[in-house]
C-alpha cells in the first residue's frame, strides 16, 4: 500500500515539473516572439530615418546673405547628409538671373525683388514667395590709418561717389581733410547691396569710375585694409569680421545724430538710411514637389535669428519668422 501511495506521489511530481516546464517554455516563446517583433520594428523605423530626405536644393545670390546661408546648409547637412545644398554667390541679380530662369530653388537677396524681376517670372511660369530673414546694416568703412573721417552725411556720401568727371581727394569733402585722391571699393553691380546704396545714397546716378567693383565682399575688405586713403562699403558681418582692420564710418540720420552700426541701432531703425532687410525668395513650385526644398527653408526660418546673430546680422521679432512659418506650411 505504500508502495503505491509512493508511486502515486511520484507520477504527480512528474507531472507538476512537466507542466511548470511547458509554461516556462510558452513564456520564453512569448518573450522571444515579442522581442523579435520590437527588433523588427526598431529596424523599420531606423530604415525610414535613414532615407527621410535625399537629393540636392539649388542656392544662389547675395553674398551680404551668403553667411546666413551658409550656415543654416552646414547644420541642414548634418542632419540630413543625403541632401546636398551648396551655396552660390552670384551676387543679388545674378542669384535672381538664374533663379528666374529655373536654375535654382532659392534665391538669396539684399533687396526686394524688382518690378521687371517679377514681370520675368510671369513670364517664366514661376510663382514665387518671399521671405524675410534678418536685418543688415550697410556698413561704410575706411582704412585704419584714417583719423580724419569720424563721421559722413548722406550728401557727403554722394558727393564723394557719383562720378563728376573729376579726381575725388578727401579735401574736396572737407577742405581740413588730406588734399589725397580718395580710392573707392564698391560691391558689383550685380549686388543688391549696390543696388540699395545705387538707390539710397546715389539717386540713381553714375558711380564713380575709379571705383573697384567686385561681387565678392573679401575682396573689399582687402582692397580697405591695402590703401590708408580707401573707402568701401558692405555688410555689416563684413565688417564684424575684419573690424580689427577696419574703422567703421558713423553717418548722419534723419535725425540729424551720427549713428554707427550695431544690433541695436540696426533693430531700433536709428541707424538710418542704411539699414534694410535681407530676404530668400522660394519657388512655389520646388516648396511643392520637392520634400528637400520645403524642409530647407522651413529650417532656414527655424534657425535664421540664431545664424543671423552669430554671422553678424540682427534677427527679426521672432512673432515674423512664426508668421512666415505658417505662410511656408500654407504652400505645401
């Protein structure tokens, strides 16, 4: 009797492990099969970040607005490596010859697009938006070794660029300044900086002959710093950039006051005629068909105060870059 009791006891304890055995193994199924799910899943969403963007954005124009540009590609690059955007420096009209034309998807520019630019889109079956992006202060600045400008009006400007068919010296400005020909540098004509101060300080009339004239704003800085009886203008970064090596020319508003160039006096409008706004324009039709162009320039709104700052410019009240945000989605 026992004995059976012993072996009853012995086929119920089989039994429990074998049963204890079976679950441990459905539940090691079921973790198994779970985990190989999550993997699964985890894989797919790796493989649609990796190819979220791809292809190239065409960029061109200004170079007063090409260091904005060039930094938001570098940071656009880096967070999407298949997409390629260089950035062109064509000056103003040149970046709007070849974005009229098809050529590219985003122009940069320092003045707002011509009445004859717009008509040449229209033409074109270009429909295009434009887009604030930070402020400039046209930056006027001579030598280093000048100590005798400490400060220009704007009929002073005039007088000295407008070509009068005479030899420009400092002293025809002010007969106590250096009886010394004056040596101009000046953007291209390609340039909107040009192009504004051609509108703002010139009327329009002929710049002087002698001046040098280069789309590339370096090249006028270096032309400053190489001759103690220069003067050139352009972008106030510029002139961040290299100010150990340059002096910077406070010029007479409209108020009368001399007003040198800062954020503040840039932002505040006291530093007037020369402060402007710099823009992008995009081709409505790129926004729409290319996934890359539209989230270039939505980056580019995102972040333009921030590169605007740190290149040398001033950003604009944040509430605009919301505003031009909501136009962008409007777009798409």
């Amino acid at each position: 009797m026992k004995s059976f009791k012993f072996l009853a006891m012995s086929i119920m304890l089989s039994a429990l492990v074998a049963f204890a055995a079976a679950c441990g193994n459905a539940e090691d199924d079921t973790t198994t099969d779970t985990g190989t799910e999550n993997t699964e899943t985890t894989e797919e969403a790796g493989e649609e970040a990796t190819a979220e963007l791809e292809g190239e954005v065409g960029i061109d124009g200004s170079s007063t607005v090409f260091p904005i540009g060039e930094a938001v590609s570098e940071e656009f690059n880096a967070e999407h490596p298949n997409v390629q955007a260089p950035v062109g420096m064509s000056g103003t009209g040149g970046g709007f010859e070849k974005f009229l034309a098809g050529e590219t998807d985003i122009s940069q520019a320092s003045r707002p697009i011509k009445d004859e630019e717009k008509a040449t889109a229209e033409e074109n079956g270009i429909e295009l938006t434009e887009f604030k992006v930070a402020f400039d202060g046209l930056s006027v600045v001579v030598n280093k070794e000048n100590d005798f400008v400490d400060q220009l009006s704007v009929d002073q400007l005039k007088q000295l660029w407008i070509e009068d068919g005479k030899a420009k010296k400092w002293s025809d400005i002010n007969p106590e300044w250096p009886a010394e020909e004056v040596v101009f540098f000046s953007p291209g004509a390609d340039s909107g900086t040009y192009d504004y101060f051609d509108e703002i300080i010139l009327d329009e009339e002929p710049i002087v002959k002698t001046a040098t004239l280069s789309e590339d704003d370096n090249v006028l800085v270096q032309g400053v710093t190489s001759s103690k009886n220069a003067i050139g203008y352009f972008g106030y970064a510029y002139y961040l950039e290299n100010k150990d090596n340059l002096k910077i020319v406070p010029i007479v508003n409209e108020a009368g006051e001399a007003v040198a160039p800062t954020n503040e006096t840039v932002e505040s409008g006291d530093y007037n005629p020369l402060s402007r706004p710099l823009y992008i324009y995009a081709n409505n039709a790129s926004l729409k068909d290319k996934e890359q162009v539209y989230e270039y320039v939505k980056f580019y709104l995102e972040n333009a105060g921030t590169f605007a700052e740190e290149v040398g410019y001033v950003s604009l009240p944040e509430a605009d870059y919301t505003s031009q945000l909501e136009t962008l989605e409007g777009l798409k």
